[in-house]
C-alpha cells in the first residue's frame, strides 16, 4: 500500500531474496579485516587547516547462501587519530546487513540493519567528511512473512518491528521541527485473493494492513488502518488492467514541548523536549475513501511495469514501478507517494535491500558508504535522500527514484539518481518549520570498478546531492568524486591509495573545495 522511496522498496515492489530453501549451491563467505590509513584534507578554497588523520579500522563482509539461509552483510568500524588541536579524534560505525531464514515452507524470518553518519551543521545532503558536527544513525528491522496456497486462494502475510536512532550527542543546527531521536514502528499486513481465470476473469485481492509509529521526541505517534479490494483483468498475454477501491484511516498525534520563560520550546541538542504533563494534540488526520486504477505489463519473466493514478490524502496521487532483472545487471525504478517519517523510511530503506551480494560503495577517506549499495542481482538500495535533512516532523512524500547495476567481466558498475519533496505535517504555530513547508532533494551517485588484474584494481565514484530546504535549515549543493588503486602485496594484505575532491556551497555562502588524499594497508583473514 504505502509507496517507499527507491526500487525495492514496501510497497510498490520488491525485489526480494527469492526463497531460501530454493538455493541451489551452499556459499558461505565471510572475510574479517583489519586496516591502517593516513589521511590529509587540504582546502584549496577558504582560510581553512590542512588535516591529517590516521584511521585505524576493524570490519568484515559476508556473503552466505545455505538452503534455508540468504545473507549479506558489509561493516566497518573507524576509529580516527586527529593530527593536532584543529582535528578530533572520531568513531564511525558504518555498514549494511541484510538476511533471510527459512522456518518453514513459505514461511521466512527477515532481518537488517544500518549503520551510517549524517551531517548536523544545517549542510543537509552534504558529504560526512571527519568533523566534528556530524553523529551516527542507526536503523534496524525484524520479522516473519508468509505466502502461500490452499487449493485456489492465495495467501499472503507479514510483520515488521522497526527502530531507527539518531545519536544524542548532536549539536544541531536543523531548526524546524527538530532533529529526530529515536522510534519503534510496527507493521501488518495481510492479503487473501485468487488469480485471474481461476474462479472469474478478473483476479480478486482482499487486503488490509495496520501500521504504527512512537517516537521519543514530543511523544509523537502516528497511526495508519486500512483495507481495500483489487481487481486485475488480463486483456492480452503480457498487458492486465488493474483497480482497488479501499478505506483509510491516518492520525498523527503528539505532546507539546515545554516552554521557557520567554514562552519559547526548549531546545536540547537540536531537539525540543517534550512537555509530559500537555494533553495530545491531533495535527493531522486523513480519514476517506481510496482508489486507484492503472495498467500491469509483463512481457517476459525478466520485465515488469505497473503505473497507476488514484485519489487519497485528500487528491490525486500517482504511482508506479519499472522492474528489469538481467542475467548480470538489474534497473529498477520507483514513483512514490506517501505520508511518512525519517523513522518509517529509513526502517523500509533498510528491508528493501537483499542478496547474496551488494557492493557497498565507501568512501576511502572516511569510511563511510557514499549513500548507495548497489547489486546486479537486484535488491539494491540508496539511502541518500533518507539521510539528507533528517528532521523529527512527519511529511506528504512524494518523487521518483531509480537505480541501475551491472557486471560485465572484470568491470562493475552501479548507478543511483532520485528526485523527493517533502511536505511537512506541523502544529501551525510550533515550529520555524511552518506547516505546509517544503524540501526538495535531487541526488545521485554512479560508482565504477575494473579488475586489472588477479592482483590490482581501479575502482573510482561521483557524486552530486542538492537540498533545497525550508525554514532556518541551508540550502546545499555537494559534488565530489574519488579514484583508488587497490593492489595484493599477498593473499591477505592488500595496499591502497586514493584521491579526491570535495566541494559544499550552502546559500551566500563560498564553496568549501576540499582535495583528500589517502594511503593505506588491509589485512585480511
């Protein structure tokens, strides 16, 4: 029901694991690590400090692929030594992990996690280069799905626990509705339906899903109950007609912040603290018919397309999916609208990846990832417009987001572009962030490797994120790009080197233009 943001994402589509029990070969590849690099960041723009970091690092990948088990997992922990009084010493836990179990026939236990860092200077979307406003965000999911038949129904069912959590050691600058802290979020859903031309021509699906929220912050939940009824009617071979007619009922409620002398929301590390003893206040509710109608085409088991038009949240939505599944690429494109949060998307950001391989791209200056993992299997997942302007209000999202990655002997490729706005839902008179205030984010990252040979590789990445951003929060446009050259002085320590740039331009201000470069060493077991 609920449009996410990229490819594989709940809702419009998923390009899942398959089912476990159907893996044809065991794999099991787990590969620990340790690294050492040094690091130098001179300005070429600004009156800024050339800095020098010595990162030492601690991580491993993992690939496994058993008959009932498919996992993945990329993670890495940073520990940064700053060279003088002008560079902080620095922990970053940064990677993905991602699996499934088989309990039972149609039956699986789904679980993943993230782990990341976000700017808190108010330069939203910019990258997270080792300074001192920047905090760790965590997110994680776990749950049971079901599908399966009897006789001629078809039947489908899932649960998902979500947290997701912004460190509290923030000093923020995001203005608005503040930064967010922490949530737990649980989601139901069910279908029971049969396929078109077994009892009817049209094929008929009941579903219903229920979908809850609670964030720390204001004391603040949000509640989603909805059911509806889909037809789908085959009128050729590849190309079916499809409607559903539904209700829905969405609240969002929360506590007031408690206020000063002066009459003004008390402010702790960016985030307002909350008034305990205020009644809850209704800021918004959609309570209405929905529909949609479209089209489903599918014209070869590799190939899938579903674009839709429809009426909610008071008017016209719009929707859709593209879905191609090469032998060694994947493209992947979603158009998305929705009520949500940064706790609900990035916790769906999370369960959208899968496989039993994911090239997370990081940046070899920082450790962190750049913001996309990318799979030529599908399953791959970017989470830079999750993590740009991470604010605790709730939103109308909207946009469109799309995904290409691919394979072709020693060379690998992977691609990420999307477009967002974000609408805000707000109590009128709380917030520098007003009610109906919006934000745009436009992103990409496209990230390349070549194997040289059975013992060197050039690998290399751009990227481009502006955030057009409401309220006291800066507008930012960020581009960079970095090369590296990795080589295998054995079987287990590889040496590399890297060069990069980095630019920031936030409103008036100048563009911070940052040259990095970096050596080091990785032993792996």
């Amino acid at each position: 029901m609920r449009l996410r943001t990229f490819m594989v994402t709940a809702g419009v589509m998923t390009l899942g694991l398959g089912t476990p029990a159907a893996a044809q070969e065991r794999k099991v590849e787990v590969t620990p690590y340790l690294g050492i690099d040094q690091v130098v960041m001179a300005p070429l723009t600004g009156d800024g400090e050339v800095l020098t970091y010595t990162n030492v690092m601690a991580g491993a990948t993992a690939s496994i692929q058993t008959r009932r088990m498919e996992a993945v997992a990329d993670v890495q922990y940073n520990h940064s030594f700053g060279w003088g009084d002008a560079t902080a010493d620095q922990d970053v836990i940064s990677g993905i992990i991602s699996g499934q179990y088989g309990l039972a026939r149609g039956l699986t236990l789904n679980a993943g996690a993230l782990a990341s860092r976000i700017r808190t200077d108010g330069f939203s979307g910019a990258a997270a280069l080792n300074d001192s406003m920047t905090t760790q965000v965590y997110a994680g999911y776990v749950g049971p799905a079901y599908a399966g038949s009897f006789g001629d129904i078809d039947v489908t069912a899932s649960y998902r626990l979500g947290y997701a959590r912004v460190e509290d050691d923030a000093d923020a600058n995001f203005g608005g509705a503040g930064l967010f802290d922490e949530s737990v979020s649980h989601s139901l859903m069910g279908s029971v339906g049969v396929a078109p031309g077994v009892w009817l021509p049209v094929g008929i699906v009941a579903s219903a899903g229920y979908e809850r929220e609670d964030v720390d912050q204001l004391d603040q939940r949000f509640e989603d109950k909805w059911g509806r009824v889909d037809a789908t009617l085959p009128v050729s071979p590849t190309v079916a007609l499809a409607g559903g007619i539904g209700y829905e009922n969405i609240k969002i409620s929360q506590r007031s912040p408690l206020l000063d002398v002066n009459g003004l929301p008390v402010v702790s590390n960016g985030r307002y603290v909350t008034d305990d003893g205020s009644p809850r206040q209704l800021i918004y509710e959609f309570d209405d018919i929905i529909w949609d109608v479209g089209v489903l085409w599918r014209p070869n088991h590799r190939t899938s397309l579903e674009a839709r038009v429809g009426e909610r949240y008071g008017g016209m939505t719009y929707s859709g999916s593209f879905v191609w599944q090469g032998r060694n690429s994947s493209v992947a494109l979603v158009v998305f609208d929705g009520i949500d949060s940064f706790g609900r998307i990035i916790t769906s950001n999370v369960a959208s990846v899968s496989g039993s391989s994911l090239n997370v791209v990081r940046n070899p200056f920082t450790g962190d990832f750049t913001g996309c993992a990318f799979s030529e299997s599908g399953g791959g997942q970017c989470f830079n417009d999750a993590l740009s302007g991470v604010t605790n209000a709730n939103y109308r999202y909207r946009g469109v987001a799309g995904q290409y990655a691919a394979r072709r002997g020693p060379w690998g490729l992977g691609v990420g572009v999307g477009y967002s706005q974000r609408k805000f839902v707000t109590p009128s008179g709380q917030a520098i962030l007003v009610r109906g205030a919006k934000d745009q984010n436009w992103y990409g990252t496209a990230a390349l490797t070549y194997a040289i040979d059975g013992q060197s590789s050039i690998d290399g990445a751009v990227y481009a994120n502006y955030f057009d951003a409401s309220g006291s929060r800066l507008d930012v446009l960020n581009l960079g790009a970095f090369t590296s050259y990795n080589r295998l002085i054995n079987r287990n320590l590889q040496a590399s080197a890297s060069l990069g740039l980095d630019s920031a331009k936030a409103d008036e201000l100048d563009a911070v233009i940052t040259a990095m470069g970096q050596i080091g060493l990785r032993y792996s077991f």
